[in-house]
C-alpha cells in the first residue's frame, strides 16, 4: 500500500524537525567572537523548508544507510544554503533587505559582519561533513562532493553568472547554465551526499544526481513565478526583485503558461529518474509533486 499524504508530510516534518534540532545546537557558548556566532546563527535558523537537508537524509534511507549518519551531512547543506542566502542579499549583490519575513543579515549585524557570518558559515559546513561518525573515506568524498557544488561549478559560479546578467536580455539556455550552477547544484549535492553516507554504488549516486537536478530546475521555475505572481509577505522577501534588479528568468521569458508545463516536465523526469535504482521511493515521488505546487 502506498503512504498516504498525510504519512508524507509526517515523515517530511520529522525530518525537519531532525535538522531543527542538531542546528540549534550549533555556534553556542561565550566566546570573544560571539557577535560572529549571533551572525551566523540569525541566518541559520531563520526558518525555511529544509529541503536539502530533507534531501540527504532521505536519499541516506533509501540507499540503505542511517539518517543519523546523515545527519552532519544535512546540516552541512544548510549551513551553505544559509551562506549563499547572506551573500545573495548583500548590497553589493542583490541588495534585498528582507529575507524569510525577517530583516537581512546585513540590516541587522552591519555589511561587514554578514559578510564574516557567510564566510564561517560555508567553512563550518565542511567541517560539519568531515566530523560525520563515518568512514574517512565516505566524509572524504562527501566532502568534495559540496566543494564542487559551492565553488566555481557551483553556487560561486551560478552567483557570478547571474550578477554579470543583470539589465541584459537572455536565453533560456543561458538562464539554465545560471541555475544549474546557482540552485541545482546543492540540489545534486545533497542527493549525492544522501547516498554516500550509506556508502552507495554508481547506479544509485547516477540516478539520485538525476532526480535531484530536475527537481532543482523545477523549484527554480516555480520560484521564477511565485516571484511575479506572489506577494512579499508571502515570499518572506520583496516580491517582483527580478523586475526590480533587471534579470531575465525563465517567468520573464516564458510566461506563466509555459513555466507551468515545464515545471510538471521536470518534476516527472525527477520522478522517473528514481527507478530502477530506489525500490521505496515513494517519499521522494511525494517530495517532487509538493515542490512543484507550493506558493511560497
């Protein structure tokens, strides 16, 4: 019998909660720098969906490994999500004050200080992945597969594709070698991950890369048009900043109607992606099918 939807988002909460629980932990205590650790903190607990770590843990079960296993890993991915979003909001970037409903990093702790916040942030995501209770030689690899995923074939790559596009007109094409890099590549990552920490083969990594790397496009898109069609208390962040910043997106380009069918497009190649390789997938079937509806 397939889970219903109600199991799903029971089995989605827990695993948030999970993340909730071990990021909370982190950056305490009283030390001479704890105006750093405040910095870093207010961003990585603000909220949002969790979804990379949701993604590593769950790829962890599916390839046979434990989600605690996982754990450092998932947290990981957050902590360069929550980075990428400081870095993103900086004036010398996109220049957005708010961010998830609350004040930017850099409203609240100074320009210099965010930029400091973002920097400890991505270094202690690496050292969160090698401190994983694992085998060297998986934190080893997991860890190089989220080096590449921030460098520059990544999230740094994505960012300056993006900042050097703005007032300029562009292609689809060119829009998606943007957020390959910008979105999917954490995206990957945190699949990947997932099945290294259970010290997963090829065929599972291969699919699981597949899965998450049109489930990355799709949440893009849908972000693309919630973007235009949203309200800022929605968003948690000012709404029409595409417009506002001059960037060309797939909303921009495509219209709605056309955004739609590709999103449903890319969300079932995520769906399909899974099989052979995963025999329960069912969660992550589920996964795909809510991203690609949600309207924040």
């Amino acid at each position: 019998m397939t889970p219903g939807n109600d199991a799903m988002r029971r089995r989605f909460a827990s695993l948030v909660s999970m993340t909730e629980g071990a990021l909370s932990e982190c950056f305490t205590g009283d030390p001479p720098h704890r105006a750093l650790l405040d910095a870093m903190r207010y961003s990585l607990n603000a909220g949002g969906k969790r979804v990379r770590a949701v993604l590593t843990l769950e790829f962890a079960r599916a390839a046979g490994g434990g989600e605690r296993a996982a754990l450092g890993a998932a947290c990981a991915a957050e902590m360069l999500h929550a980075y990428s979003l400081i870095h993103d909001d900086l004036p010398c970037m996109d220049d957005s004050d708010t961010r998830r409903g609350k004040p930017s990093n850099h409203v609240v702790f100074g320009e210099w200080m965010a930029t400091l916040a973002g920097d400890a942030l991505q270094a202690a995501a690496f050292e969160r992945v090698l401190l994983s209770p694992l085998p060297p030689e998986r934190t080893a690899r997991m860890a190089l597969t989220l080096a590449r995923a921030a460098g520059p074939d990544g999230i740094c790559g994505g960012q300056a594709l993006d900042m050097a596009a703005e007032g300029k007109r562009l292609a689809v094409g060119q829009i998606e070698q943007i957020h390959a890099r910008k979105t999917a590549a954490l995206f990957m990552a945190c699949a990947r991950m997932g099945v290294e920490s259970a010290g997963g083969g090829d065929a599972l990594v291969e699919s699981a890369e597949r899965y998450a790397e049109s489930l990355g496009l799709a949440f893009q898109i849908r972000d693309d048009v919630l973007d235009v069609e949203s309200d800022s208390e929605t968003l948690g962040k000012p709404a029409q900043a595409d417009a506002y910043n001059v960037k060309s997106t797939f909303a921009s380009l495509l219209g709605a109607e056309e955004c739609e069918r590709l999103i449903r497009e890319e969300t079932q190649k995520a769906i399909d992606a899974l099989a052979p390789a995963f025999a329960d997938g069912a969660f992550l079937v589920w996964l795909a099918r809510t991203l690609s509806e949600r309207k924040g």
